[in-house]
C-alpha cells in the first residue's frame, strides 16, 4: 500500500527544514519532482538551500517578507502570507509534483492568519492522493497533526547559542 | 560570539535523523564547501535515494556497512566493518580537507560497543580539526557524545506511517 504522505516536522530543535530539505535531496536523486514553497522568508537572507537549488535546478521560492516577528507592519505580513497560501494551494492542485515541502507553514496557523481545520479539511479535499506533501514549523496544530501521515517534533537538546557560538554559514542557514 | 566547527548530533527515534544531517549537506554543497558521508551500518546493496543523488552531484560517499544489525547474520563481519568504518572517518577527520563530514548512523556501533565511545569522543577531542563541522546521527545517543556535542535535536516520533500499515516509500524514507 503506497500514498503521498502528509509529513509533519515540527518542534523547537533545529532540523526542520533541514531534514525537509534531505528529503527534497532523496527525491530529487530519485527523478522526482521536487518543489519547496517557503512562508516567512523572504529570500532576502543568503541561505545555502537557496544556492545549490540552483546548481540543481529546483524549486526553492521564498514567498514571505522577512521573519514576521520582526515585522513593524503585521496586516501586510498577513496578507503576503496568505497570498503565498493562494499561490502554494494551485501548486498542490496543478500535478506538476511528486515531492512538495511547505516550509514554515505553521507560523499562519500560530499567528492566526489562517484557520487550522479550514487548512486541513482543503489538503484532505485537494491534496493529489500520489503527492508527498512537507509541512515544516514550530506548534503545528493539533488538527494538522491529525491530518498527518509521519510527525516527528525535533527537541532542542543543546544548541549553540548557549554556548555563545554564532550561526554557521552552511550548516544552520 | 564565535565560529567553530560545530559537532551535531541527531538523534532520537522519530525519522528526520539522517535526513536532516542530508539536508545540511545539502546546504554545505551549495555554499561550495568540501564534504564527504561516511554510512554505517547501511549496506551497499541498499538503493537509496540520497546515494543517487550523492553520485549525481560528485558528493564523496562511502558506505561500511553490511545492512541492519537487526538483520546481521555475522556479528563479527558487522563489528569488523564498524570499526573499518572509524578507521576511514578518522583519516577522513583527520585530514583537514572537509569542511563537513557526515557519519550516518553512527551512533550504533558507539550502543553496540563496537568502538569505544569514550575512546572515539577522545580522539575527536585530539584530533577534529577546529572548523570541521561534523555530523553524527543515529538513535541513543551515547551520554559522552551528548556531553561533547555543540547541538543536539532529538528526532521524537509523534506519528508513523507503519502504524498505519503505509509502507515505507522510495524518495521518501530511503
């Protein structure tokens, strides 16, 4: 028995989107097509995945306007938040993928931008039954969690910054 | 603040462990930076998705072991790889040419007592050249690595596509 999975990393530690990213590595070494629509950010950062995307030719779009914890102009973080959801939706819809991830898409639900169930009742309504979809970010929702086939909370153990280390070009972005 | 080469440990029974630690490479790739895998534990014969794209973008890629323990039917043919398997990390490590270097699921011959994990945290300590960024991933993680490590995520498992009887799925999981 063989399905898209709906595949959920959430928690604090590091190694969300990273490990979205290996499994976007995993299937694009497998012929797959591959895709990794980005809330939040903005491209404005200089991220490694954004570089060999590149080299690979696949897609990685940021589709955000900076971390919105930052944001002084929080209606206009919602909006260009909920457009990319407008725009991420018709790539789930369009067959046009095997492996789609949706990074960072938790933040819409946790700061209320979009509605949880209304989310999860769309994905069981629309998403392909072959696509593997990739939904990254911290507190993913309980009805989202419900929704999912494989969840996997990354726990922050020890990082770092506790110790006064900086990021790391490469490794952490 | 400072830099360093950070040892990273991904642990933890949820899946994500060896994915992340492929997913940073990835990163470290597209940065342009030198970067090497050694695999444990997981045999050749495997057709894994991440070795094809490793051979598709001229990733060094080695693999020393002979499957899953669980299934191993020589342990002293699975030992004796393990620790041929250290052998090559360490010169690997040892040899300043990386930037990252990944060793995949090696935390079981550290369980196993394969190799001597206070031992090999010793050598790391001697000889990890200090802007090599190392990566360490499998389940129980020994306590000494812990100790040692910069960062560390515990992959939890909240929810398994076997619990629901979905197999595991190519490009996905492998």
């Amino acid at each position: 028995m063989k399905k898209g999975l709906l595949i959920i990393y959430t928690g604090n530690g590091k190694g969300k989107t990273t490990a979205a990213l290996g499994m976007m590595l995993r299937a694009w070494g497998r012929g797959m097509r591959v895709g990794m629509f980005q809330f939040l950010k903005s491209g404005a950062a200089d991220y490694g995945e954004y570089r060999a995307a590149k080299k690979l030719n696949i897609e990685i779009v940021p589709l955000g306007d900076g971390c919105s914890w930052e944001s002084k102009d929080w209606d206009a973080s919602r909006k260009v938040n909920l457009q990319a959801w407008e725009t991420v939706k018709e790539k789930i819809t369009s067959g046009g993928y095997d492996v789609l991830v949706l990074d960072e898409f938790t933040f819409l639900f946790h700061f209320g931008w979009l509605d949880a169930q209304e989310a999860a009742v769309w994905l069981k309504t629309n998403k392909p039954a072959d696509l593997r979809l990739v939904i990254t970010g911290r507190d993913a929702p309980a009805e989202l969690l419900e929704a999912a086939d494989l969840v996997t909370d990354v726990l922050e153990i020890k990082h770092p910054y506790q110790q006064g280390i900086q990021a790391q070009a490469g490794i952490e972005f | 603040m400072s830099k360093k080469g950070l040892l990273i440990v991904n642990t933890g029974n949820g899946k994500g462990k060896s994915t992340a630690a492929f997913g940073t490479l990835l990163r470290a790739w597209g940065r342009g930076m030198r970067v090497c895998v050694i695999q444990f534990i997981k045999s050749e014969t495997g057709k894994w998705g991440e070795i094809k794209a490793a051979q598709k973008l001229g990733i060094e890629w080695h693999i020393s072991g002979d499957g899953f323990t669980w299934l191993s039917k020589d342990m002293d043919e699975t030992t004796a790889r393990a620790r041929k398997g250290w052998e090559l990390a360490q010169e690997k490590i040892a040899s300043a040419n990386y930037d990252l270097i990944v060793l995949d699921e090696f935390t079981y011959p550290l369980q196993f007592g394969w190799i001597d994990s206070a031992e090999a945290i010793h050598w790391l300590q001697a000889n990890k050249p200090a802007d090599l960024h190392l990566i360490i991933t499998g389940r129980n993680a020994p306590t000494e690595l812990v100790e040692y490590a910069d960062l560390v995520s515990e992959m939890g498992e909240v929810k398994h596509p076997y619990q629901q009887g979905i197999q595991a799925q190519a490009g996905i999981e492998f």
